[in-house]
C-alpha cells in the first residue's frame, strides 16, 4: 500500500505537536532522512504544500482574502475576523486585504472554498437580472 | 400619457425597493486541469454526486455533472462546448441535481439532452423539471402488460408481439433497417394514445433531419418528442440523453399514460461513457468499458414499467436499439442489454439480402411476455402461423437436398413461401392490426394457397385496397370484438371469396 504525501503530512504534524525548536530540527532531519530513503525525495513539493495546510488546520488558524472598495476599519476588519471565526470554528483568522474600486462598495471575503460576495456591484448586478425577467 | 408615465416611474420605484438582494455564502471551487470535456476542481467540499456545477469562464457560464467525488477533487464532465474553461476558473456549486424540463410542452418538439430546443421553434417554457436519474417503481407499483404496442409490422405484431411497458432490443448489423423499426412503430401509434420519444444517441444529423422530416409527413410529430445528442456532441451529452428523454417519458408516465421510447442506439451510449469513464481514470474492464457499463443500461431500461391501476396505469415500452458488429451478438454490450430486456427483435444481413424485409430472424427473436398483450384474434391466427414458419425454416434446409418430396412436405413449404412473402413490407407503410387479422386468418386456412407467389405482395396489397372499400365494418367490427367469432370468421372467408372472384390470375 503506497503511503499518501497527506498522510506523511500528518504523521509529520501530530509528532511535531509540543516540541521545541531543537526537538523538532531532529525530528525533521530523520522525517528527510526517510523520504530520502523511501526514494520519495520527489513528494517533496506535494509535502510542503500540505503541511502549510495541515499545520494551519491543526492551530485552528484560517486565511481569509477581504475584497473592499476602500480600506476598511479596524472596526469592520474585527466584526469580519469574528464572523469567520464563528463560521469555521477557528481560533485565529488571518485577514489579507485587498482593495479593488470596482466593488463600489460592500465587502467580498474568501476562505477555504467558501465565497461570500455582499459587494454592491453584485447586488447591482442580481437587480438587472431582474429587471431582465 | 402622463399617467402613464407616472404610473410606470411609480411601479419601477416599488420594484427597486422590493429588490432585495441576497448576499449568500457560496462554495467555490477552481478547476485544477482540463481536457477532453472533463475538468478537475479542487475544493467544492459540500459537492453532490451528479449535481450540477456552473463553471464560470472569461466569456461566458457553462454547466458542468459530477461524477467523480475524490479525497481532494471531484471530477466533473462538462456539459456543452469546453474551449473556453481555463485552468484557474472558478466553479460555483448549484445545489441542484442534473435535471430536464418536462411537460406536455416538449411534445412536437426537437431538443438537445438539456432540454434546449434545437428545432428553432423558441424556448419550451417548461415549469416542471425532473432529475435525469430517478429510481425505477417498485414491485408493488407494477403490473404485467396487458395491452399491446402495435407497431404495424406483420412479422412483428404476429410473431414478436410487444406489450405497453415491455423492453424490447432492436439488434442487428448496420445498415440494416433498425431504425426503420422503430420510425414505423412511432408511425403507426397515431391514434392509438401512446406518446413518443425518440432518443438519437450519437447519430449523425442528416439522418435526424430525415426521420423528423418522415414523422412530420405522416403527422407523427404530434404525439413525438425528439431528443437529440448528435455526433459531433460532446460524449457527456451522448451519455445523458437516454436519461433526460426518460425523464419526459417519466413526467407523462405519472399523469398515466403510455408512453413509447426509442433509444437509438445504446452501443454508442456505451461508448460514449466508456470514454468519460477512461478519461475519469476508472479502471477499463473487458473491451475497455468500465465495470459499471452493466449498470449504466439496466438502470436506465428498469425505468420502463406497466404501472398498475392504484399508481395510475400508465406505462414506458422502451425499444433499445444495439448495433453488432458482423452479426456478433456475443459481444459485451449485445449480451448485457440482451438479458436485461423483455426479448429481442434480431435482424438479420442474409435475409436482407435476399429481399426478406424486414430481415426479421424468427428463431432468433422473441419476446418472453409479449403474447399476454395479443389481442385474442391475434393471438389466435398468429400462434398457428409463428408454428407453420418454424416448419418450414426446419424443412428449407432439408428439402435443399432432395427434390423427391411428399404431399405434406411439399405442402408445408408451399405454405411456408407464402408466409414469407407476407412477411415482406414496405418502410413507413405500417398496417392495421384488423388487415392483418384478416391476412394471417386467410393465410392458416389455405385461401391463399392458390395465389402464385411472386403476386402475394400484389395480392395483399389489392386486398386491403379491396377490405377499405368494401368491408369497412367487417374491419370494425374486428378491433371492437377483439377476438374471432363465426361472424367474423365467415365475414373474412366472404371477403376472401368476393375478392379473388376480381382477379383473372387465380384459377377458378
């Protein structure tokens, strides 16, 4: 049975859980030490992608991309931070702000695979495809 | 004027700040490859099997079915033209499972496997949808047929009798005359309260411009939808079609009617989704088609059913249509749809080439529940007759060899010449169930005995001629009693008398 790159990920993760600094230099180079013995140098990529998922997942920390037509408060910015965090059960929202004039107003936010789009230029855009009708 | 005027600003105002617009949390997804129609998405993590999915290209939105739903993708097949998904697109989720229009707007008309016409008679304004794959009825909800499926071919209606919600396999060689089959049953239910579809799976389009062209010529298009996935459509339209026409068939099946479908033909369904399949990377099986192939058409033919009366009573005949290759009815998808229908119609080349057509193989073909639906006058001259031709394909073969034969040999091959010949007919001249009644009665009691065979086309055909001018009632009278009775009896021995004493070459 051919062992997954996720599933060395995760062995990766759940050892590394409460080592310090020095711990977990060893650990890593014997993690390398049996790809490279595996032959399984070339998952190197595919692991590294993962554990930057894994690792997250397992602090509860989410990355969320905030779309807004101005620069937002920090007022705003904590209210969407709680949002998320109440969505996704997560401990620390970590927010990327982008600004984009051609929303007009409202916000986009994008995490995980979730999209919620509360921008006016889509409201404007639901209201002409009613009007259509 | 102003009112007007005020009345229209007034009612923009109140729909403006009716407009509620929604801002709901949606699950996106980005397409990871593409190729060959089938895209692979990453994310979608609340996705449904076979749910529809909205790829949202530069240019436009195009739909997508999932089919496959992995660890951490899903496989999907892209439903219409794939040129313009890019690597990076988005892909919303819809919530709703692959579904088609339904409804008695869809009757008349030519539509793609989506439900869009293709007839450029504008859009159906169906508000109905059913989903494409549905679970067939239960054992409860059935009933055996009971009622026939006249398809006004003699050798057919007499020998392979098709009862309303029986499967029965169209098979044969290209080029054969299987559509024809199929066109002239669709011709022949014309008044007989049936609906049609007819399913084109991967056929070339000239040729479905020609039959809708036949139907609307012999007024068949009233009661016919066409659905089309044509050659040079996309396989997962090819591989949807059969499942979209039958969710029409479906929607008039629960209002209780009859419903005839005609899938033209599954072995190009089989290979349209053995290509999905392989491009998906299932594993290939035995001539490559993916383990499920059994699958992908006994669901689809379990769905035509009898229902009975308590569910309404309406029925689905299915007429699937196999094309073998070289008269190899062993093949993986000739015996698979073999045992999953009611029976086989099997055409075949020598025959056809002899001139015999339909090229009808009588010991091939059968239909194993069939004679329950005959009606009783059918039943009684076909029975004998299906006998007769037995004998003589038994003694064709042996007579070749001896010209030194008995009465009753000689006898049984005279008859046997002239039930072939009876056989033959012509495409899109589909005859009533009465006419034939009374050619086969005449045929089993020896009036035809003495008409040469090579004027027993001329013969019949001068006989119904002779029976619409002459005895309408008598022909009636035969589809009223539905069986046969001295009056009758001695209607048709009357008819048969009368007519002939009209023609000089029958000796008197």
């Amino acid at each position: 049975m051919r062992i997954k790159p996720k599933q060395y990920v995760l062995a990766l993760v759940s050892s590394l859980r409460g080592k310090n600094d020095k711990d977990a230099k060893i650990l890593i180079a014997n993690f390398c030490r049996l790809l490279a013995d595996g032959n399984l140098l070339y998952l190197s990529g595919k692991i590294i992608e993962e554990f930057k998922r894994q690792w997250d997942r397992s602090e509860g920390l989410v990355n969320a991309d905030v779309f807004s037509a101005q620069e937002l408060d920090t007022g705003t910015l904590k209210n969407i931070e709680a949002y998320i965090a109440g969505k996704l059960k997560a401990k620390k929202v970590e927010i990327k702000k982008n600004v984009n004039p051609d929303l007009l107003g409202g916000v986009i936010l994008k995490f995980e695979d979730k999209v919620f789009d509360g921008s006016v230029a889509a409201s404007l855009k639901a209201l002409k495809a009613e009007m259509k009708k | 004027m102003s009112n007007t005027k005020d009345f229209i600003v007034e009612e923009l105002k109140k729909q403006i700040s009716g407009f509620q617009a929604e801002a709901k949390i949606e699950t996106v997804g980005k397409v990871i490859s593409v190729g060959d129609g089938i895209a692979r998405i990453s994310g979608l993590s609340d996705c449904m099997m076979s749910e529809m999915v909205e790829f949202k290209t530069a240019k436009s939105s195009v739909f997508g079915v999932v089919l496959n739903l992995e660890e951490d993708s899903v496989g999907v097949v892209i439903l219409g033209s794939f040129e313009d998904v890019k690597e990076g697109d988005e892909v919303l989720t819809t919530k709703r499972i692959l579904e088609v229009p339904v409804g008695k707007e869809v009757v008349g008309r030519v539509l793609n496997p989506l439900g869009e016409a293709l007839d450029g008679q504008g859009e159906l304004g169906c508000d109905k949808f059913y989903p494409i794959e549905k679970i067939a009825p239960g054992v409860i909800a059935r009933k055996s047929v009971n009622q026939p499926v006249q398809t006004g071919i003699k050798a057919i209606d007499s020998m392979i009798p098709i009862g309303r919600g029986q499967r029965e396999l169209i098979i044969g060689d290209r080029q054969i005359g299987k559509t024809a089959i199929a066109v002239d049953t669709i011709i022949n239910q014309k008044g007989q309260n049936m609906k049609c579809i007819y399913v084109a799976i991967g056929q070339k389009k000239s040729k479905i411009a020609n039959i809708v062209g036949r139907l609307k010529e012999a007024g068949a298009m009233e009661y016919t939808t066409v659905v089309l996935a044509g050659a040079s459509d996309p396989a997962s339209l090819t591989y949807i079609a059969p499942y979209a026409g039958c969710a029409m068939a479906e929607y008039f099946l629960d209002k209780g009617e009859d419903v005839l479908i005609v899938y033209d033909d599954l072995s190009k369904h089989a290979v349209a989704y053995r290509e999905i399949s392989l491009l998906l990377r299932r594993p290939p099986g035995r001539e490559a088609y993916p383990g499920d192939v059994f699958y992908l058409h006994s669901r689809l033919l379990e769905r035509a059913c009898k229902l009975s009366p308590e569910f309404g009573g309406g029925s689905i005949t299915a007429l699937p249509i196999i094309e073998t290759q070289a008269g190899d009815v062993s093949a993986y998808i000739p015996t698979n749809v073999i045992s999953i229908t009611d029976g086989q119609i099997y055409l075949e080349p020598d025959l056809f080439n002899q001139g015999q057509r339909p090229a009808v193989n009588a010991g091939l073909s059968v239909s194993r529940v069939g004679s329950a639906a005959q009606t009783k006058a059918m039943k009684k001259v076909a029975g004998k007759m299906r006998l007769e031709a037995a004998q003589f394909r038994e003694l064709a073969a042996f007579a070749q060899f001896g010209s030194d034969l008995d009465e009753e040999t000689k006898r049984k091959l005279e008859r046997g010449k002239r039930i072939m010949e009876i056989f033959k007919q012509g495409q899109y001249a589909p005859v009533s169930v009465a006419k034939q009644v009374v050619v086969f009665y005449g045929l089993i009691n020896g009036m035809l005995d003495d008409v040469p065979v090579e004027k027993i086309s001329e013969f019949e055909s001068g006989l119904h001629f002779y029976a619409d001018t002459n005895s309408e009632s008598l022909l009636n009278l035969i589809v009223e009693k539905n069986e046969l009775n001295d009056d009758i009896e001695a209607g048709i021995k009357e008819l048969f008398k009368d007519y002939k004493n009209t023609l000089d070459y029958i000796k008197k």
